[in-house]
C-alpha cells in the first residue's frame, strides 16, 4: 500500500489527524493570528484617540477665531452706541467745561473744569447762591473770557472741538458766575456797610468772594430784575465783567433764564481743587422766604 494510500480513509477521504496541522505549526498559527489582532487593536485605539483630541484642539482653534472674528464686527457698533450714549449725555444731562477766566476766583480758578447738571432746571427752579454756565449771546459778552484759537486747519479744529466737548478747553460762549437775583427780585449796592441788598436784605458774602475783595466797586440800582432774567455776579468783584457791566445791554444787565445752560454742581478737575458747589449760607434767609 503505497503512503497516499495509508494517509487515506476508508471513504476515501484525508484523516482529521493527519491532516491537523502539528502542535508547533498550530502554536505559531495561533500565535501570528493573536499578535496580527492585538497589532489592530493597538492601532486602532491610538488612532481612535488622537483623531479626537486633534478635532478639540480644532475646535477650539475655530471658536477662538469665530471670538476674534466676533468682536471685530460687533467693535462698530459698539463704537457707535457709546458715541451715541456721550452725545445723549453731554446735551441733556451733563457736560464737563472749562473754566476760562478769573472772574469766579477763588471758588473757580482758570483752568478748573466743573461738571454742569443740564436736568435740575427742568425739575425745579433756579435759586439764589447757585453757580450756572449761560450763553452770553445777545445779553452780554464778557472781554475777559478766553477765546479758542482759530485755525485753518480741519486737523486742529477737530481736535479742539474734541476738547471742547471733554471740558478740556473753553468754547469762548459760554460764561459761568452766581445767581444773586432771581425774577422780580429788587438788587442794590451798597449799604452803608458795602454790602448788595436783595429785597432789602444783606448778603454776608466773605465766605466766596475773592480774599479781601468789596461787594462792589461801583454803586448801583436799585434793579427790579426782569421776569425771566437773573442777575449774575462774580465771586472776584473787581475784575468780574457781569451783570453791574452790562446794564446798557438788552436786559439790562440781566441774563435771560432760557440762556442758562445748567447748574456747576462739582469741580473735579485738578484734584487739589475737587469738591461741591454748594449753595453759601448768605442766601439761606432770601431763599426760605421763597418756600
């Protein structure tokens, strides 16, 4: 019987033993097969990780340039609401100005910048003691107020504009003294101890006026003021080109009320000099009688 013949069952067909592979050719089988799936598996779990940490770090990239991207279309807009907010302000509410003469010395010195409540006078009325920034134009025009410069140049007169609406510069149009009188009050100076009567009564005014100044160097009234006018005085009395100069003008020397801008409340600028403007006891009597 030949050996092809002895391999062969007795159906013809190959014996399961000798056609099992031995057990060396078996282990080195299994052993290739297991080494190939752990291999994959290997790779695969690598694979399977660093995929997702490069889609964070991705990610991340994106939303940080989205971020970026974000804030520089929304910047405008932002500009233009605040610009929009400080013009609100500074026309209906308040506004910074500058101080431009010596004129309120030494309560206000030149170069001092006030904040000027622009509302108070819509929700009630003047009173006597009280500083306020006016328009001079048509009443009066006081020849010690500094002028802006004038230039030629759109650069400089934009940069000056700016400064002028910081308070950081004067406007030359707007003047800033002390309400003495109101409508229908009846001014005078002096009496025999040089004091301004209001309403026949005397202001004690050492607490503002300027060191050693007198009420008035120069006699006048007695004024009825106008309706609707107020009569203003500097605190520096010997220099203050006011209301006692400006009796020849339209109001006799009065300034109408529609021309105030609004109440000097604070100075806040330079910081030595911060602090209120409050009204002095001097006016306490006059303006009790009004309540």
């Amino acid at each position: 019987m030949s050996k092809d013949e002895k391999d062969l069952g007795a159906d013809g067909v190959q014996d399961e033993d000798s056609a099992r592979p031995g057990p060396e050719e078996h282990s080195s089988a299994t052993g290739s097969q297991t080494h190939q799936r752990l291999g994959a598996s290997g790779v695969s779990d690598a694979a399977g990780q660093e995929p997702e940490e490069g889609a964070g770090a991705d990610m991340s990239k994106s939303q940080s340039s989205a971020k970026k991207g974000s804030f520089w279309k929304e910047l405008p807009i932002l500009i233009v609401i605040a610009l929009v907010l400080a013009f609100v302000i500074r026309t209906w509410v308040m506004q910074a100005f500058y101080i431009p003469s010596s004129s309120m010395e030494n309560t206000l010195l030149v170069g001092d910048r006030v904040l000027v409540n622009k509302v108070v006078y819509q929700i009630r009325d003047i009173e006597r003691g009280e500083v306020i920034v006016f328009n001079g134009d048509g009443s009066w025009d006081d020849p010690t107020v500094v002028q802006p410069p004038e230039s030629s140049n759109p650069i400089s007169r934009g940069f000056t504009w700016v400064q002028q609406q910081l308070g950081a510069a004067p406007t030359g149009k707007e003047y800033i003294k002390r309400v003495i009188a109101l409508p229908g009050d009846t001014v005078e100076c002096c009496d025999d101890q040089n004091r301004v009567l209001v309403n026949g009564v005397p202001l004690e005014e050492d607490a503002y006026l300027f060191p050693d100044s007198v009420a008035s160097h120069s006699e006048f009234g007695p004024i009825e003021v106008p309706e609707g006018h107020l009569w203003l005085m500097g605190d520096h009395r010997a220099i203050s080109y006011d209301s006692r100069a400006n009796q020849n003008n339209p109001g006799g020397g009065a300034v109408p009320i529609d021309h105030v801008v609004g109440r000097a409340f604070v100075i806040i600028w330079p910081f030595s000099q911060a602090g209120s403007l409050s009204v002095p006891p001097s006016f306490d009597e006059l303006n009790a009688a009004d309540d």
